[in-house]
C-alpha cells in the first residue's frame, strides 16, 4: 500500500481539521439519490442541500411560517444561469451577506421582511457541513469535488486538492 497518496497525505487531514473546527463531514462518493437518499438531493445538478437549509432557516428565523421558508429556498436555489457570472455571484452574495427580503401579508398591512440565511453574528447557530468527494453536473460536465463547505446547506467552500508531484494547474482546468 502506499502511503503517499493525495487522500493519506492531503484530503483526510484537512478534513481532520475542518472536523476539529466543528464541521460534520460525509464522504459523498456513493451517494443514494431520491427520497430517503443520503443528503435528500433529487440528482447531482442541486447544489444546495435543501435538507440543511430548511431546518438552518426555521432554526434562524423561527416565527417563519412554512410558506415563507419555501419562498426563501426558491429565491436561494432558482437557477441564475441565464445571468453573466458577475451579476449571479453578486445576487447571491447580497442574499447570503444581507438575507433574502419577502413580502409578510398581515391582517392590516403588507410589509417587506428580511430573512436571515446565515447568522453572522453567532457562527455556532449555523450548520457547518463538509462533503469530500461530492458529485456535482452542469451544463456540461459532471465532476467530483474533494471537499465541499456547506454553511446552512449552501454550498460556500470549495476545496480541489491535489498531491505535491501534481500540477497544480490540473485542479483548476479538470474543474
């Protein structure tokens, strides 16, 4: 067996440390799709666990009717493909900095409520979540992730590793 491979000396203790951060992790290469499935994806084309953020979003925002977290996790998971990389990063990264604004029908009035996804504040109240070898299909590809970081089901860290006799450039065009 040899004992300089990128999983024994790169991939598992930097999931070691992320572990002692207080991150759960999951290997995710055999992951089962569909109801029942290992992290409730439908298919590798959902990138946010809607399984985490659901219960993160009722746990932030808990007077939150069921309805309104639905809108929340449409407006985080609507496909922003059609936008230029530039605008889509921005809108997300205003959901994720800011919270996501819906409309509250109450008896006398309309008014606009910003949703908390994230807490930024106490870090311990948010879910933190490491995937290692998580299966990702886009438009075009379908590739495998070392580590990815979900906070709240949101995928916000994403790790390509590589051993130290590979290019480093390879962790980039392979992705």
């Amino acid at each position: 067996m040899n004992n300089y491979t990128e999983d024994l000396l790169v991939e598992k203790p930097t999931i070691e440390l992320l572990k002692e951060l207080g991150w759960k992790h999951l290997n995710c290469f055999d992951e089962k799709f569909g109801e029942g499935g290992t992290l409730g994806r439908e298919t590798t084309n959902e990138v946010v666990l809607v399984s985490k953020l659901r219960p993160a979003l009722k746990k932030l925002n808990p007077d939150l009717p069921d309805e309104l977290i639905q809108l929340v996790i449409n407006e985080i998971t609507k496909n922003r493909s059609v936008q230029g990389l530039v605008d889509a990063n921005r809108e997300v990264y205003k959901l994720l900095k800011d919270g996501v604004k819906v409309k509250l029908h109450t008896a006398n009035e309309d008014k606009i409520e910003t949703i908390k996804v994230i807490d930024w504040d106490n870090p311990e109240n948010n879910d933190f979540f490491l995937a290692s070898q998580f299966w990702i299909t886009g438009e075009i590809y379908k590739r495998r992730a070392d580590l990815v970081g979900f906070v709240n089901g949101m995928p916000l860290v994403f790790i390509e590793l590589k051993a130290s006799h590979e290019r480093l450039e390879n962790a980039f065009e392979k992705n």
